[in-house]
C-alpha cells in the first residue's frame, strides 16, 4: 500500500470513530437545557466562592452568547467536539477566554448530560400533557352534543346494547385523562436534580446542590451520586407514558377508520384529513388514522430498545447510555404531532347521527332489556326469560324486523307466556329507552353521560 493511500485509511478510521462515538448529531438539541444548566451551576459556583462573581458574569455573558449564536443558526457543529457539552465549554472559552475554563469545576459530562436530558424530559411532559389535556377537551366537546345520539354499543365487534355516541366519546376522554395523570405523576417523581453528582461519587469541592437544583426548578437534588449518573427511568418512563398515550390514539384511529368505511358509514372525516388513491378515483382513504396506528409500533419500539440498552448495565456511568437520546426525541416528535393531528380530525369530522340510529336496528340491541323487564316486572327466574327472550326474537326475525319494532301484537304472539304481557313493554323495548334504563353510576344514559361531562368540564376549568 502506498504511504498517500495508508494516510487516507488511518485519517478515514479516525474520522469513522468520531462519528462513532459522537453524538453531537443528535444531542445537539438539548443546547438549551445545556446552558440553562451551565448557568446554574456557574451561580452556585460562585456563591460558594469556588469561582469569583467577575468569572461567573464573564461565563454567563459567554454563555448567553453561545445561545445566541445557536439560536441564529451561526454556531458551527463539529465531530471535533464529541457533544453538546464540549461544544458549549469549547465554545466559551473561545469567547471568554479562561475564565470558561472554570466552568467545568465540580462536575462532570455524565452529571451534566442526566441534568440536560432530565430538563428536557421534565419540559416535554409538561407540554405533552397540556397537548392530552386539548384533546380531552374536544371529546368532552363533541359528547355534550351528543349524548342522545344513538349508536349501538359493541362487544366482539358485534352489536350488544344501546348507547349513545356522546358516552362512546367520554370513554375517550376517561382514558386520555389517566395518561395526562400518569404524565403527572412521573414528572413529581422525577423532578430532582442530579447536578453536582460529578463522575459517580461527587465532589471535594463546597458546593451546594440544593441551589443548584432549586435555580433549575427541581424540587431538590437526587439522594445518591451514583445512582444518578446511572439513572435512566426518567426517560423510560416517558417512553412508557408516550406509549400508552399511543395505544389509545391509536385506538380510537381504528375505530374512526371503521367508522368511515361503507359498512359503518357512522362519521366522515374532513377531506382535508382524508387521501384519494392514485388508481381509484372514487377513493377516500383514512390514511391519517392509519398512520396514527401505525406510528404506535414505532413508538413502542423506542421503550423497548432503551428497556434493552438499561439491562445489565453495571454502575455506574457507561457509554451505552449515549443510545438513549435518539429514540426518546422521536417519541417526542412523534407524540407530539399524533396528538396535534388527532385533536383536528375528531374536531373536523362530521357525526352521522342517522346512520348511527339505524344500525341501531340491527341485531335486536334491546333483546336484553325485555329479558331484565320479565325479571323485573313479573319476577321471572332469569334463564327462563331469556329464553322466552329468544322466541320474540325469532318471531322478530320471521317478521323481518328488530326486536325494537315490535308492536303489542306481535310481542303477545311470540310466546303462550306473553299472551298477556302488558302494552307497556314496546316502549321499554325501544333503543332510547333501553340506553335511557342503563342509569347507574357510568352507565350510558343521557342522563348519567351528561353527569360525566359536567365532572370533565370541571375539572378542565381546575387543572
Ligand atoms: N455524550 C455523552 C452521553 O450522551 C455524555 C457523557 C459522556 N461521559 C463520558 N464519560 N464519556 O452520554
């Protein structure tokens, strides 16, 4: 091999092990927690009189600077300076001349890259959960119009009860408002500041971590050096949050594209959210929801790999934990855009009542109902109205009817033992009254659903 061209192979590998080992790419974005951190710590230092008020004016100038220059898009990132962290302190002392080089006093990358990410984290949860609380918004919105809308409620994918579309959509709400709570309850956990833990067991220097946590908004410094720089369940837990988050977008995405399909027919979503095919003209695709599904796979994907990195790592700082940015920014990313996304096609989407009332009267919904009417009213043993039940519903069929349609008539002549059954029964076979009866706490009826959407409403107004 020639010298040129041996050169060439040992400047390649070196160039292959930067970009190897660097993650300026990535950790690039967490500049802003960076420097807010830098500042904090620069303060403490001072008031500690580890460095002078002079020098800690001069780095927060500089700091505020670098900002500046990142900000603007002037700031050049280079693989020279492995991540965020030394390009910030790099770029400093560039401008600030020693006194940059102070910075660095009493702390370490790896304190300072769990105080970066847990900033991040902690502003992501915070934003993240007010998208949730928007979203609830519309469903308990769009239930206050609906909660005397007729659907048939489903178990199995088959017709069971009557209920109404209003109550479908509360459960919605219901669920998006566990996730805003468990969005909640990570971030009191996990609000505490791991600056100051240095490499892995702290400093000899006087500082004082609880100014520090306290000037970052933490509630206070974590208890063990060690365990955090080692920690990532801040991370994961958001990985889980944004999952479980996902599982129900990605729900209620398989229920909207069910219900926009032919065999449905029960709403329309707005054209603007909805794709044509490039073969068939007469096409409307749900590609949005589907997306929406599809997305949740990803996402799930992102826990799982950090869930993998995390496992058998020995304490305490290890170079595996540099894999846990990337896919918590594409959570991020793509939570963020599912929800914004999603909060537009349920407030777009028109509700077909009509056709909602009609698949009503398919499949005998209120079959139920004339079997608790026998129980009730006539103290029926159970198993005998039900099957009694079955005889008006195949009278029903033979007439090519719902259950709900039957007239006094054809009820009295389904079966002897109905001969005499009183005329009320056809109103209590109907689908409004059936969904109405089921009036216990949570239940479907307007009534009970107009109960849920007041308690949303309130609580709306008091987070
Ligand atoms: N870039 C590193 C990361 O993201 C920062 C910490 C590096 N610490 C170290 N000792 N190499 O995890």
């Amino acid at each position: 091999m020639s010298k040129k061209n041996s050169q060439i192979l040992k400047n390649t590998n070196a160039e292959l092990l930067d970009l190897f080992n660097a993650s300026i790419m990535f950790d690039k974005k967490l500049y802003s927690q960076d420097i807010r951190g830098s500042i904090a710590h620069s303060k403490m230092l001072a008031l500690q009189n580890i460095i002078t008020v002079e020098e800690q004016n001069q780095i927060e100038k500089g700091l505020l600077q670098v900002l500046n220059e990142i900000e603007s898009g002037e700031f050049k990132f280079s693989l020279e300076y492995e991540d965020i962290h030394m390009a910030v302190e790099n770029r400093l002392t560039e401008i600030i001349g020693d006194a940059g080089k102070r910075l660095h006093t009493a702390r370490s990358r790896n304190d300072q890259v769990c105080t970066d990410f847990t900033l991040y984290v902690q502003e992501k949860t915070k934003s993240i959960q007010s998208q949730i609380k928007e979203l609830i918004s519309t469903f308990v919105d769009l239930a206050s119009k609906h909660t005397t809308t007729l659907m048939p409620g489903m178990t199995h994918l088959q017709h069971a009860q009557p209920i109404n579309f209003g109550y479908h959509m509360m459960a919605y709400a219901n669920m998006f408002k566990r996730d805003f709570e468990r969005f909640g309850s990570s971030f009191e956990r996990n609000n505490y500041s791991p600056l100051g833990s240095a490499a892995l067991a702290g400093t000899p220097h006087n500082i004082d971590r609880f100014k520090t946590a306290e000037l970052l908004g933490f509630y206070g410094p974590t208890q063990n050096a060690m365990d955090s720089v080692s920690n990532r369940d801040f991370a994961l837990e958001l990985l889980f949050n944004i999952s479980t988050t996902m599982m129900h977008i990605s729900r209620i995405s398989e229920e909207l594209i069910l219900w926009s399909s032919y065999e449905f027919r029960f709403v329309r979503m707005s054209d603007m959210y909805a794709t044509t095919s490039s073969i068939m003209p007469q096409k409307k695709n749900p590609d949005v929801p589907e997306l929406l599904r599809g997305k949740t796979g990803r996402v799930y994907g992102n826990l799982i790999s950090l869930l993998t990195v995390m496992k058998s790592l020995p304490l305490a700082y290890n170079k595996d934990t540099q894999e846990d940015k990337e896919g918590v920014f594409d959570s991020v990313e793509t939570i963020e855009i599912s929800l914004s996304i999603l909060n537009e096609v349920i407030k777009t989407m028109i509700v077909n009542v009509e056709n909602m009332a009609n698949a009503c009267k398919i499949g005998h919904l209120t079959a139920t109902d004339l079997a608790d009417y026998l129980v009730q009213k006539q103290n029926m043993p159970f198993r005998e109205a039900y099957y009694l039940t079955k005889e008006v519903v195949e009278k029903a069929n033979s007439l090519n009817k719902d259950i709900s349609e039957l007239n006094i008539n054809e009820i009295r002549t389904s079966s002897n033992e109905l001969a005499n059954i009183d005329e009320e029964i056809v109103s209590y076979l109907s689908l409004k009254n059936s969904m109405n009866s089921r009036n216990s706490f949570g239940g479907t009826s307007t009534l009970e659903t107009e109960k849920q959407v007041e308690g949303f409403k309130n609580w709306l107004k008091s987070e």
